[in-house]
C-alpha cells in the first residue's frame, strides 16, 4: 500500500485553492482547523469535494491547555460538537476523524515538579476523548493526536491504547544519520507495532530556531529526495502510515 500524505492546515482559507493543491502534491489527509462557530455548510461542501479526490479530512484542534484536567470539559465538548456535525451530514460530507495537538510540555511548571502531573492530566484526557468519540460511535470518527519523537517512552506506551494513529513530530530535514527522521521515527513506530496503530511521520516546512529541524528555505525538489528517503527507509515498517507536512502555508512557499 502507498504511503499517505497528511497535512496539517491551520488556517484554511480558500477551499479551492487547498484542494488544488493537496491534489498536485498528491496529499491523502488533510487536519484541518476545525471552529464550532465556523460555517458548517461551507466545511460540508469542502469534505464533499476532498472526498471526490480521495482525501480524508479530520477536524484539527488543540492547546497546551487543554492538557490540564480543568479544561478537560471544553475539550470533551469540542468532541460533541464534531461528533454532532458528522451526526447531521450526509455520509460523503463526514469528516474523517479528530485531530488533537496538544503539548503539554509548553506549560509553565512542566519542566519542574508539576511535570508528573501535567503528564498524568495529559493521558487522562486522551482516555477520556476516546470514551466520548467511542460514544458517538454512529459519527464514525477515528481519533489522532501529535507526539513528538522525544517523548518519554513511557507516555508513548500510556497513550496509544487511546488513538488510532499518531503523527510524530520528528522535526529534522534530513533522513539518515542518529540524529535524522528515520532514526527518531522508529522507536514509535516499533510501540505503535505492538498496539496494532498507525504513524505518520512529521517534517516541517515552518521556520525553526536550529538549522536541522526545517525544510525552510529548502526547494521543495530537494525537501522531496529527503522524504522519499524516509519513506523508502520505513515502508517496511507495520505501523507506516506515510509522511504528514507542517503546514500548508509554509510547504506551499517553498520553491519548486
């Protein structure tokens, strides 16, 4: 089977537009920023449309807040409120699934004592979100989140009965080496083996602080034969779901 594309969309403006080009870039998921108050009618036609070029959409949302147990209401009624706009559309204008990224590890205190318990609010909610999703199970929604390739094996192992797929953030812009995206990615995807989950594996396109995290300022050409490598590394990998990009403004800047 094919590797997937994802992309993630935090600022999905022109429909149109984003169609054309997830379909030139050959792009099968799309984690689009979902807004309860957003015109519902408009996302309707857009999934419609998307599903006609065989891309998934799943609604994108999250906040290192949402992390903590006081806000875990708000996140559960994020949840019914996706589950309630599927309940209400017709079966090929449904979105696909939920998309979380929540980081925990940009709250204040997380790099101190309150850290245990920042990351035991964490897991609580992804086995809360899950029991509400497996609650609207007519919706038909799967559940994702975003972990980096960093986090604490530990955390990996608590949160994956929760999800059915997980994007790795392995921010690096090259694919070999101890230090590259095929050497981060494979210790989750070997976990992720083990639940029976599937992975993408996330590169960037944004701007980043160190010179071996993004493909910014790349030509698109030359970020495409590092992720080729990746993916010709890790298709033998059970758990390989494909690549995801982040984001599409900063990938659909890039020069050819």
């Amino acid at each position: 089977m094919p590797a997937g594309r994802a992309l993630w969309v935090w600022a999905p403006d022109g429909s149109a537009e984003l169609l054309r080009f997830a379909k030139k870039e050959s792009i099968t998921d799309l984690f689009v920023q979902w807004s309860t108050e957003g015109d519902k009618h408009s996302l309707r036609g857009f999934i419609r449309m998307a599903r006609e070029e065989n891309i998934r959409v799943y609604a994108l949302d999250g906040s290192p807040e949402a992390a903590l147990a006081e806000n875990h209401g708000r996140v559960l009624k994020e949840v019914d409120a996706i589950a309630a706009f599927n309940e209400s559309s017709q079966p090929e204008e449904r979105l696909a699934g939920i998309h979380f990224d929540i980081e925990p590890y940009l709250l204040a205190g997380f790099d101190g004592r309150a850290k245990s318990q920042i990351l035991s609010e964490y897991v609580d909610l992804q086995r809360k979100v899950a029991a509400e999703v497996h609650l609207h199970k007519a919706a038909g929604l799967s559940y994702g989140i975003d972990l980096p390739f960093w986090f604490d094996r530990d955390v990996v192992e608590r949160v994956l009965p929760f999800v059915d797929t997980i994007a790795i953030m392995d921010y690096r812009n090259h694919a070999s080496g101890e230090d590259g995206i095929v050497a981060h990615a494979l210790p989750i995807l070997g976990i992720a083996q083990m639940s029976h989950r599937k992975v993408f594996v996330g590169v960037e396109t944004a701007p980043a602080s160190l010179p071996t995290i993004s493909f910014a300022g790349w030509t698109k050409r030359r970020m495409e034969q590092e992720v080729e490598d990746v993916i010709r590394e890790l298709a033998g990998e059970p758990a390989f779901a494909g690549i995801a990009i982040h984001d599409y403004a900063h990938y659909r800047a890039l020069q050819q």
